[in-house]
C-alpha cells in the first residue's frame, strides 16, 4: 500500500489524472484519491517513489508519506 500526498488536485478530472497516472504504471492498481486532504493512496505494486514520480509525471506535485 502506498500513500501519497499530492498538490494541485482541483477537481474531479485531477483525480482521474492521477488515478491515470498510477494505473498507466500498474494496470492492476486500485486507487483510491481523497482530492479535498491532498492524499491518494494505491494498493500497487509500485514502490512509494515511482507511484510519486508516475503522478509527477501527470504534472502534479506528489511525495510518498512515510508510514
């Protein structure tokens, strides 16, 4: 499970960028996005960093959270 803190999330077609974003990298992922805390959180095989740097990529500002 890995937990993301995200910047720049407006609306609801942020989420589903970054939900994209996520699921380009593992098509297997469930992503859960909570736009209003600035958090998404993915069941993922994808390390913290390369969840973060995927949703980066989508243009959004994102850093793994520790646990």
């Amino acid at each position: 499970m890995v937990t993301l803190e995200v910047s720049g999330m407006v609306c609801d077609g942020c989420a589903k960028a970054v939900t994209r974003a996520i699921e380009a990298h593992d098509p297997s992922a469930k992503v859960v996005v909570a736009r209003d805390a600035g958090r998404v959180t993915a069941d993922t095989a994808l390390s913290p960093e390369a969840a973060a740097a995927a949703v980066s990529e989508a243009g959004y500002e994102a850093k793994p959270l520790s646990p």
